[in-house]
C-alpha cells in the first residue's frame, strides 16, 4: 500500500464528490489489495475525491482489515445475492459517479480519467469495460465464448466487467436486480443501455480497462464451461441457486 492513499473515508456532504466505487468481498484476502492498488493509481488525478465502498459478504478472513488499512468504507452483508451486495455499497455512496469492480479484478491506471471524459461528453449514459484475462489459453478463450455467445442473443451488445455511471441513473432504473443470482451484470447493462435509449444516449465501452484473475479457471480447469454446459444454462436462467452458490457465493476458487 502507498503511504498515501487517495481514498477519502469521511466524505463532506456537499456534493464534492466525484467517484464512488464499490467493491463485494467475500473472503478476498488475497485479491483485494491488488484491486486497491489500481484504484489507488487511478485516483491519483482526482484528489479527495475518491471512496471506496467495501461490502464484506460474510467474510472469514483479513479482507476487512486490508479494506480499512486503504481508507475504504466497510459494510457488513450476509446476502448471497450479489445484486443485494452491490445496492448496499450504492446505498451508502456519495459520489457522483458510481463505479462498480469486482475485488479479483485491478483497473488500469488511466480507468477514472477516461470514465470522466466518457461522462462529461453527455453523449454517453455509462457503461461497460472490456479487458484481458492476467493469463490466457486456448481453453479460456473457448469456455469465454460459450458464455459470451448466448449471453449476446439474450442481452445484445453490451459489455460488462467494471460498470460506470452516474448515481442518478443507477437509481432511475434501480440498480441490480435482486431476483437474479447469477448474470445480473448483463441484465444491468441491458437496462442501462435502454435507459440511454430514452434519454437519447448511447451504452458506452472503455476498452482494455481492466485485468482480471483467473482463480476459476486455475481451479475447474481452462476447458471448465466445455465440460459443464450445465453452468452455461444456469447463467441464461439467472436464478438458478446451487449454480450461483458454487459460481460466487462459496469459497470454491478462492
């Protein structure tokens, strides 16, 4: 961790803020402080105007003591709903800008600067993030394609990973929606995206904004969506319980 981290903790109330992002953390110990390392770099044009929101599902182990070590909000939650998870971290936000990152997933370093610039041009009512994986295969790549390749047919054209956003639009369409366990990042840009439509502006995409790790695949295998298309089924589905407990909610790839 630098000496000093961008992240404000106590944030005045007059509106100054501009990013708030949100992170779920089940057992990330070994992930999370390289999540807030990126953040941290990212921030660095934006003094003092940085939060990061924490949300600690059910954690076990050090990410809470990592999480407060960087100056980041923390809040308790026993959801097993990651849609719950990231509406309470929205709950709590201050910022104008709502951002939302996975804790196995570090941003690149020029992220928050390029989310401003797509925002600023009101042209754009938020959006996705494309990126790469911090290893690749063969098998990776085909066992993403099972997954992305359905998805497109149910969802259309959007991208997921790091979501961005102003506050007001993610309350316009009410955040994540709880009935869905798994998928329901694809369900949110769906709805931001048509959102965009009626406000006559477009879903934007950051590309290569993102690294993220591949703990499932260095635990199921690179060829795991191949040998399971059962998985694949239970993410069309999105409210398939033992599939999202395996997929997030356990500590299995952890």
């Amino acid at each position: 961790m630098s000496e000093s981290t961008p992240f404000i903790k106590d944030v005045p109330g007059d509106g100054s803020l501009k990013f708030s992002i949100i992170i779920p953390a089940h057992n990330e110990e070994n992930y999370i402080g390289g999540c807030l390392e990126s953040i941290a770099k990212a921030a660095q044009p934006f003094k003092d105007q940085v939060e990061v929101i924490v949300v600690l599902n059910r954690c076990t182990d050090k990410t809470k003591e990592i999480a407060q070590s960087y100056n980041c909000v923390t809040l308790e939650n026993n959801d097993k709903n990651l849609s719950k998870i990231r509406n309470a971290g929205a709950a709590l936000a201050k910022g104008d800008i709502l951002v939302t990152i996975d804790a196995d997933t570090r941003m690149t370093e020029h992220m928050l600067t390029e989310v401003e610039k797509h925002l600023a041009s009101n042209q754009l009512i938020g959006g996705g993030v494309t990126g790469n994986f911090e290893r690749m295969s063969f098998g990776i790549v085909v066992s993403t394609m099972l997954l992305i390749v359905p998805l497109l047919f149910k969802y259309g054209f959007i991208s997921v990973g790091i979501f961005w956003c102003y506050k007001k639009d993610f309350q316009a369409i009410r955040g994540f929606n709880e009935n869905m366990l798994m998928a329901e990042d694809a369900d949110f840009a769906k709805r931001l995206k048509q959102w965009g439509k009626k406000n006559g502006k477009k879903y934007g995409t950051i590309k290569n904004g993102m690294i993220t790790s591949c703990r499932r695949f260095d635990h199921y295998g690179d060829w795991m969506l191949l040998k399971r298309p059962g998985m694949i089924l239970a993410f069309l589905k999105g409210t398939n319980e033992k599939a999202a407990n395996e997929a997030y909610y356990d500590d299995q790839a952890r």
